[in-house]
C-alpha cells in the first residue's frame, strides 16, 4: 500500500518479500510509536506502566517495553512469569494462580525476582504463604477487587481489608503490597469515560481509606487496560497500568474508537487463493490464524479489515480459509494476489502462529513467540 505522502507502507515491504503466508508481521517502528506515546501521556500524571505481555508474548518485545520506561511486567501464566523473567526482575502474575502446582514455581522464582500475585481468596493466600515457607522465598499479594468487571475480586472494600488482614496474619511467605482492579468491563468510548472511572476511583479512594484506617498501606494500586489507557488521570488512587493491547491495536480498538488504522502494528499478510465462486474470493488464513472472534462493538463487521479493500467484508472462517465478501468492491483482488488484514482480536492470534515476523529498519527478523500456548 502508499501511504498519503506516496511512500510504500512497511506492511508492503513484507507483502513483496517472498516471506510464506499466512505471514504475521509486526511492524517495530510502529510498535515503539505506540509505547512512547503512552510513556509520554502517563508521565506527568506520575501512573507508572506494567505492560500484560499476554498480548505480545515475546521476550524481545517484552524488552522494548522496558527500554521505553515500563516499572515491570505483567503476566497471566506462571509459565510466562518463569520466560519472561529471563529479561524482567518485577514481575505481576494478574491472575489467581493458586493451586498447589503453580504456587511451588511461583514460590521458587520468588527466590530469583521480584513476583507478586493477585488474589481474591483466603484460599489463595494461604497456599501461596504454605508454598513460600517451604521455598524459603516472599512472595508479594495484591488483593484483587471488582470493580465491575465481574470476572474475579472481591465485591466490596471491607471484604479486600479482611484478605489484607489475612495477608498479614499468615507473616512470612507472603507480603501485603496493595490493591488490583481491572477495568474490562469499560469499552466506551473516551468521551463517556470520566464520569465511568470516576465511580471505579471512589471505590479504591473508600478502600483505601478503610485500609488506612487499619494501619495497611497499598504501595502499589494496579489497574489499567487499552480501552481506559489513555483516560487513566480520571483513576487518581492508582499507581500503574496494565494494557495489553495497546503495543499493537486492533480492529477491536479501531472500531471502539480507542485509535486509528495507523495505529495497527501489526497484520496477517494472505494470499488470495480462489475466486472461483460468485462474489467472493478466499484467503489462506482461517480461524487456525483468526481465532473466530467477533469484533467487540461492531460484531456484524466480519473478522478483520482488508487494508487494500476496505469494502470487503471477512465474512465467514473455517479452519484454513478466510471468505472475503467483495460484492461491493470497486475492484476485486486476483488469486495469487497478496493482501493485509487487520485481526480483530490481537492477543489470541498471536497464540496461534508458531512465529511472526519482525519488520525493522533491517527488513524482515524472525520472531519467536516465545510464550506460546502456555496454559498454566
Ligand atoms: C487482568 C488483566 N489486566 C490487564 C489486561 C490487559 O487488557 P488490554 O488488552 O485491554 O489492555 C487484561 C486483558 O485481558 C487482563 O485480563
């Protein structure tokens, strides 16, 4: 593609190169716009970032991060924690990783970096304060509460000071180290936000007061996701952020307005593979690159955007094919043609590809997706 000042667009670099299809490729000079612009706006409203690396899942982009001013990481899997602690000494396992299995390998990179949990359970805590009794190592609690996302956290301000509370009676093994709350439930768009966020802060502000109260300081208060990123000043009571999502966009966070096309760092590059039926042509990509999800706030959208061919619509996915709808294009894409597609959901795409492709001012890298399918 040419952009608007007639240059020829990175993704048409990799598009031309002989790299094999479907080819996921992340674009480094856009990634790094990405990261930078967010630095920029948190810093002087002193919100710190712990980027949750599920969404790229490298260990060199995890670094990226970190070189442009990120406090530490944040991961789901203790097998993530264990990878990405090859490159990070702080890390933040977002997730109530709590059975006895994990909580010894948790308990065990405690010795090795700084890693704390969030939890919303007195099971929770005292498995991870067994755990790291037996391992000799300190393991950092943040207590987890809902703040309307109805997915994990406890429901109100004086259930999380009873867990805190708990925290601190189990003692050694454990460290009371603050608050967790993940706004997820938050997709509307920036301008309806503040009055939303504001309701999320008076929350933390009475919890934290409670705590207060209790003698219990939070030092840390971690929130934050893509959609509420740059809208993060409305939350005052927290400390860092944790988007996901937002080093690479998608037509998830186009279409909710969160930001441009231009945006996107990253895309699938598709070969057109047959036109022989009416009206529309096939992709090699399918829900085996795609996941089958549908885009959050435009669900009848199709699944995912064609940069060339904007009125096509990704209508229908089988494993490996992409059916594009192309009756109301101007022109229509030839099969050996190659095109770029937008996912609409990143994170769960990268999941799929045994590897991606870097484009950097040197041409195409390979990459490992180096957290891969890891489940636990
Ligand atoms: C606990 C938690 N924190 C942060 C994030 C990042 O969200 P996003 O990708 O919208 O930035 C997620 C995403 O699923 C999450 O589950």
């Amino acid at each position: 593609m040419v952009n608007e000042f007639g240059e020829v667009t990175l993704f048409e670099k990799a598009k031309q190169s002989l790299v094999a299809t479907p080819a996921m490729v992340i674009d480094l000079a856009l990634v790094r716009e990405n990261l930078l612009k967010l630095s920029a706006y948190l810093k002087p409203h002193g919100i710190t970032v712990r980027p949750h690396t599920k969404t790229h899942k490298s260990k060199r982009l995890a670094q990226e991060q970190l070189n442009t001013g990120s406090v530490g990481l944040t991961v789901a899997k203790v097998g993530e924690a264990e990878v990405m602690a090859e490159v990070c000494d702080d890390i933040l396992i977002g997730y109530p990783a709590i059975d006895a299995h994990r909580c010894s390998r948790i308990a065990k990179l405690a010795h090795k970096i700084t890693l704390r949990v969030a939890v919303d359970s007195k099971y929770g805590i005292e498995a991870l304060a067994r755990a790291a009794k037996e391992a000799g190592s300190t393991i950092g609690v943040l207590i987890d509460l809902n703040c309307g996302s109805d997915r994990t956290g406890v429901a109100t301000p004086e259930l999380s000071l009873e867990l805190a509370q708990h925290v601190v009676c189990c003692g050694e093994g454990v460290r009371l180290d603050g608050l967790f709350f993940y706004p997820g439930q938050v997709w509307v768009p920036v301008d309806q936000q503040p009055p939303v966020l504001k309701k999320i802060d008076d929350l933390l502000k009475k919890t934290l007061n409670l705590w207060t109260e209790a003698g219990l300081k939070a030092e840390i208060v971690s929130g934050g996701s893509t959609p509420t990123a740059y809208q993060s000043h409305h939350i005052t009571s927290q400390t860092e952020i944790r988007p996901g999502t937002h080093i690479f966009n998608d037509m998830n966070t186009v279409h909710a307005g969160f930001c441009t096309l231009q945006d996107c760092s990253v895309a699938l590059i598709c070969t057109v593979i047959s036109d022989a039926v009416d009206g529309k042509v096939i992709i090699d990509a399918g829900s085996k690159s795609l996941t089958s999800d549908k885009n959050v706030t435009q669900p009848d959208s199709g699944y995912g955007y064609i940069l060339e061919y904007p009125e096509a619509q990704v209508s229908k996915l089988s494993e490996e094919h992409g059916e594009l709808d192309v009756r109301n294009c101007k022109s229509v894409p030839e099969v050996g043609d190659r095109v770029t597609l937008i996912p609409n959901h990143i994170c769960p795409c990268l999941n799929l590809q045994e590897q991606v492709w870097l484009q950097t001012e040197n041409g195409l890298e390979e990459l490992t997706v180096d957290t891969q399918g890891m489940i636990i």
